[in-house]
C-alpha cells in the first residue's frame, strides 16, 4: 500500500494511505517508535463515526489514552477552544512524554496540531485526517494554528508531525456535498503540477465515495514535494498552493461562515484564476476547459449567486492581500501541470474576473 516520505531532514515523516488503517492505528503508531500517553482531540460529528475504533486500536496496542471532544466547526479554532484543550490534557495528566492524535478535518488538525505545539513547548503529534481536504492537504506540511477575530489563521506554528494515517474509507461516511468540495483542492494539485491526473479524476464516479489509495497518494505526493521545496512558504514555491485562493477567499469572507464550503468558494476561484491565467499567462483555452469542466463533474459552483454583491467580495480581498504598486501576487498556470508566481495582475483584473464569475460557465 502506498506511503508518501515527507523529506525534512530531522522532521522527516512518513504518510501512510491504506484502506483499514484506522483500526490498524495503534500497531502503526507502535511501529513508528511512539511512546507515551495519547491524547486524541476529536470534534463531534468525527468522534461519533470514529473514536471507538481509534481508541480501541489505541488500546489493543497497549496505549493508555485520553479523548477531547471539540464542537464541530470553524467557530473551534480558536486561541480559547486551544487553551481549554490545554487544560484538559494537563488535568487528564499529560506532560511532554505524551503525543497527541488528531482525528477529523482541517479544524481538528491545525487546532490539535497547535496544541501540539505549544503543550510543554511542543510534544510530537500524529494526523488521521477525516476529510479529502485534510487527507490531501492540510494533514501534511505542518502548518498549524487558530483564527482571531481579525482574520483566518492569524495565530500558529509550523509543527510537522510525526506520522500521517490517511484512511480511505472514512470518507464513505462523509455526506456527498463535503465529500465532493474536496475535490477542489485535489484538482488544484493536479492543476499545478500533474496534467495526467486531471485526467485520471475525470474518470471517477463522484457519487461512489470510493477513492483509490494510489490516487490519494498521488495527489499528497504533489503536496509533499512542495513542502520539501519550501517548508516555510519562504521561496514562492509552497504559495503556488494558492492557485483559486485568492478570490476564493474573498468570497468565502463575504459570505456568513457556513454558507458556502471552502472547496465550493475555490472551485469559484479557480475559475476566475483560469480567466486571468488566460488573460496573463498564455493559458490554453482547452486547458482551462479542462479544469472547469472537471470541477463541474464534481458539481462544484462555478457561478457566483447573484445574492453576493461583487464589491464586497472585492473589498474583502482587498483587505486580505497586500498590493503593491496596484499588482498582486497571484497564482497563474501556464499550461494543464504548471503554475507559477505573477504580478501581472492588478485590481481591475480582479475586478473583473469578479464579474465573470456572475456570468454562467459556457464551456467555448
Ligand atoms: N494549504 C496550503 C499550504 O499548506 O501551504
């Protein structure tokens, strides 16, 4: 079964992909030389589908254990929901001889994965990530944190951990709306670095809920490279991770949190990034096609409501970016595989491409 090496020297780790490996999770972690205690931090809706099966493979592998239930939302990454967890793991006697386990999405994740950065000055932590967007995405490359009240993800850490278990069949249980939205980040990968793959995802069923092992792996690996090039996003590489954020951000930011899910407001980004990649950067037309064409396969949004006033969207986007001399920095792809860092684009672009996204996709 297919396992993805995240090379980072001494914060070096392994992605494991197999189908069963939740309830496989205590000999794995046996396996990979980790001790002590473990503190398994959970939201409600994941725990209800997976705590059991986890903390019995905790317990068949003789791990004594310890679970903290978070309520399920963004509403949770916050600096109080990490103090509380704090708490509770110091109350339920952890120290920094314990490791901490992450189970469920991108909350869980950068929630736990900040707490494990900060809890004795940082103990190890492992990732078994319940959502695509997490298995693909945020499990792996140690970005960790909470939101303020000023903006998303304005408090963390680069904590990496210690072992990802990614298990494609928690996402059979996922209802089909969530289960789709994670494709927007899967075809961004492939977008950026893998033309075949766009390919590949045009062939799966996207009510089947069934993903193969070797395409999750495929689609970290893209993830795991990046990482490997630039850990700390210092170099333009790891930013490449952004093509369809920009405005896809701007979007969410208009709109009360809820109402349109992170990979619908990027599937929505990601059309207005192929506009302008064909406005900038020479980006084929069928290219194009081919990425919105399999967004829609997945019966992702490609067409703003018209309920959403197209200035705030702006204004949010305005507020979130730094512009300098009127231009962006903005995620373009040249071709169907390859993407790079611009400044060609400057705000009456974006307004723009704001416009086009009140329009409905015609494929030309
Ligand atoms: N999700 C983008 C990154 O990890 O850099």
């Amino acid at each position: 079964m297919p396992t993805v090496r995240v090379d980072l020297g001494d914060r070096s780790y392994d992605v494991r992909v197999e189908n069963g490996l939740l309830a496989r999770a205590g000999s794995v972690l046996t396996e990979t030389g980790l001790r002590g205690k473990v503190a398994v931090v959970s939201d409600t809706n994941v725990a209800a589908f997976h705590a059991d099966t986890l903390l019995q493979a905790l317990k068949s592998a003789g791990y004594s254990s310890s679970l903290h239930i978070v309520p399920a939302g963004e509403a949770s990454k916050s600096m109080k929901q990490a103090e509380a967890l704090c708490s509770e793991l110091a109350e339920s006697g952890h120290d920094r001889r314990s490791f901490l386990v992450a189970l469920g999405g991108g909350v869980v994740g950068d929630l736990a994965g900040f707490v494990a950065a900060i809890f004795f000055r940082g103990i190890p932590f492992v990732q078994i990530p319940t959502t695509i967007v997490a298995q693909v995405d945020s499990s792996v490359g140690g970005k960790t944190g909470v939101n303020l009240p000023q903006g998303k993800n304005l408090l963390g850490a680069f904590h990496q951990p210690s072992l990802v278990l990614v298990d494609p069949d928690v996402l059979t249980t996922l209802p089909s709306r969530e289960y789709r939205e994670g494709f927007a980040e899967v075809i961004k990968h492939a977008a950026i670095r893998d033309a075949a793959m766009l390919d590949d995802l045009a062939n799966l069923d996207p009510d089947s809920q069934v993903l193969p092992a070797e395409l999750i792996a495929r689609n970290i690996a893209i993830k795991a490279r990046i990482v490997e090039a630039d850990e700390q996003e210092t170099l333009g590489i790891r930013a490449l991770l952004n093509l369809g954020h920009t405005i896809g951000h701007g979007i969410e930011a208009a709109l009360p949190y809820g109402e349109m899910l992170h990979g619908e407001a990027i599937s929505l980004g990601l059309r207005a990034a192929m506009f302008l990649s064909q406005r900038h950067a020479g980006l084929a037309a069928a290219d194009a096609r081919k990425v919105l064409t399999l967004l829609q396969h997945f019966r992702l949004p490609l067409q703003l409501d018209s309920g959403i006033d197209p200035q705030r969207v702006l204004q949010k986007l305005e507020r979130d970016k730094k512009f300098e001399a009127g231009k962006i920095r903005f995620v373009l792809m040249e071709k169907a595989g390859s993407a790079h860092l611009s400044h060609a684009v400057t705000q009456t672009d974006l307004a723009e491409a704001v416009e086009i996204l009140r329009q409905p996709y015609l494929a030309d």
